[in-house]
C-alpha cells in the first residue's frame, strides 16, 4: 500500500478548504462570529434604528407608545436582515479574518527571524 500524499500545509492555508467544511468552534469563537454577525444587521439597519433613537431621546417608557411606528420599522429591518444566510457571511468574514490574522503573524515570524 502506498502512503497517500500529505497535503496538510496547503490545505490549512487554502481558504476555500477551510469555509467549505462546518468547523466545530469554541465557545469564544462562536461568540465572536455572532458579535460580527449583529454587527452587520446593525449596520444594514442603522437609518431605522437612528430614528428610534432620536424619538425615543428624553422618553422613558412612554417611547413604545410615541415611536411606535419607528420601532415598527427598526424590528421589520431586524428581522428581514437576520437571517440563516447572514450568519453564514459572519461565520466567513470571521474565518477571513483570522487566516489574515495567521498570515501576518506568520509574516513576523519570518521577518524576526532574518
């Protein structure tokens, strides 16, 4: 039998290897794609959830009666942005980040050591 060839250091560094098969994540991890995650929601709804917000400056819990219609509008964006989908793009951009992350120290390394 013939060993098969090992391929380990192209296949740690090739970013398509890694996005295409579900990794287990610690805990930490996965706080950190869900954290990216509500961040781009955010980001998509900034427009509605300023506008909740300025209504709802100087009001207390009188501001879901006032800014009704706001906070209708700020949840409806929520939601329509939060989706299965959405994750997904988190849980990529997070593995992007840290092959960044891994090249760049890597790129210390070698250059400490010349």
């Amino acid at each position: 039998m013939s060993a098969a060839p090992t391929t380990t250091a192209t296949a740690s560094t090739d970013p398509s290897k890694i996005l295409n098969k579900p990794l287990p994540l610690s805990a930490a991890q996965e706080q950190q794609v869900r954290n990216t995650y509500y961040a781009n929601v955010r980001s998509y709804c900034a427009k509605e959830i300023k506008e909740f917000a300025d209504c709802a400056r100087g009001k207390t819990l009188t501001s879901t009666f006032w800014c009704r219609e706001q906070n209708n509008a700020m949840n409806r964006c929520m939601v329509s942005h939060a989706t299965p989908e959405e994750f997904d793009k988190a849980r990529e951009q997070w593995f992007q980040e840290q092959l960044a992350k891994r090249a760049e120290y890597e790129a210390q390394q070698k250059a400490s050591k010349s």
